[in-house]
C-alpha cells in the first residue's frame, strides 16, 4: 500500500489522480498547509522540502521502499509502474514528455504564481496577477490547438493529460464561456467522466 502525503492543491490532485487511473492502492494523510504541518519534524524527514505530494511506496524498485515528492515524478512513477500512459510510439512519447513538461513548468508555473500573487505574497498587485493569468491563458491556448481533431494531447491518453488535468480544472474558471478554449473544454468533459479521475478529484473538496 502506497502512503501518499496530500493537500488538495494542483500538485496534490495530480498524485490522486494518477494513483486512481494507474489502479495502485493507496492510503492518504492529509496536511493542513495553512496550519504549516509540512513543516512538522515528521514530514520533514520525508521531504526535506516540506511540499506536497510525497509518496511512500513500500514496494519500490527491486522490492525496495521508496520515498518519492515532485508531482511529475509520481505521475510518471504511476504510469511506469502500471505499464500504461507512456506512449510506445517513439515520436509520440516524445510529443507527450513535450506536454507533460509544458504542464509541470509553464502550467505549474504560472498557476503557482497566480496563487502566491493573491494569497500568500506580502504586497498585492491586480497588474502581476492579470499578467500571469494572461500567462496561463496563453499557455492553455498551446493544449487547446494540440487537442483539435484529437481526443487527447497527443492522441492516446497519457502521462501528459494526467499532469495538465488537474492544474486545468482549478483554472478553469479563467477561460470559462470562452469559445477559444472549445476544444480544451471538451477534453476538460471527457477527462472529468473518468471514473478513476472523479475519484481521484474527489479529495478536491
Ligand atoms: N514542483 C512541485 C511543487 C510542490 C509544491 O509547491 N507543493 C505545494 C502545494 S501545491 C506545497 O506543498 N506548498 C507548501 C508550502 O509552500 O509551504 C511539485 O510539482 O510537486
């Protein structure tokens, strides 16, 4: 059984939901962030980082345990681990690590950033919160033209769609109504009626 060390944010739900589609089973502990618990002791001994996710997988490579944080990391973990979401195609696993890595660092980036802006940073500014949501949009726009004619990213479901999913459906509201996103919403649609993705955002609540 895997431990996966959670709070309900992109990152975390990436964890879930990869966890879910991939059939490992897993057991959650949730942290309060607000309260500062990834800086407990304890949690900082598994990740010296105090970030979420982590997993614990007593059942790691060669049988040996393996302590595992970086959402990215974990999907792909989840995905080699379950034989699936890596395309065989060479062309086309090429093209998914291109959106895999576009959602961990354009997405994650500036999704992360809008958060610090609004939230957490000392001074507030309307201006750097509209510049990196603009970011966001426009980094969306790039899925949005990959997903014409295709089902997903790059035509299979992949490791790719399990790392931009989450990150989308907590923004989605940015693009909301907007036609220039038509094809990422009905990605967005099919993606949601994944029974392992509801279970998956469940812990989003
Ligand atoms: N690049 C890391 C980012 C991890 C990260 O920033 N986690 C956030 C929640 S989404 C966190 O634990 N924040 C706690 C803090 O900043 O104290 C990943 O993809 O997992």
């Amino acid at each position: 059984m895997i431990d996966l060390y959670f709070a309900p944010t992109g990152n975390g739900l990436r964890a879930t939901v990869a966890l879910e589609e991939a059939g490992l089973p897993y057991q959650i502990h949730r942290l309060d962030l607000y309260k500062g618990e990834q800086h407990s002791p304890g949690f900082l001994k598994i990740n010296p980082a105090g970030l979420i996710p982590v997993i614990v997988d007593p059942d790691g490579p060669g049988g040996k345990p393996l302590i595992l944080n970086q959402s990215g990391a974990i999907v792909l973990y989840c995905a080699e681990k379950s034989g699936r979401f890596i395309p065989a195609d060479a062309a086309t696993r090429a093209l998914a690590m291109q959106y895999f890595v576009q959602a961990a660092s354009d997405i994650s980036g500036a999704s992360m950033t809008i958060f610090r802006l609004e939230v957490t940073a000392p001074e507030k500014s309307t201006a750097n919160v509209d510049y990196f949501k603009k970011r966001l949009k426009d980094a969306f726009l790039v899925c949005e033209q990959a997903l014409q004619g295709n089902e997903y990213l790059v035509g299979e479901l992949s490791v790719a769609d399990l790392m931009l999913y989450p990150s989308f459906a907590l923004r989605r509201s940015l693009v909301e109504d907007d036609e220039a996103y038509s094809n990422l919403h009905r990605w967005a649609d099919n993606m949601a009626s994944r029974p392992s993705v509801q279970r998956g955002m469940a812990y989003a609540g």
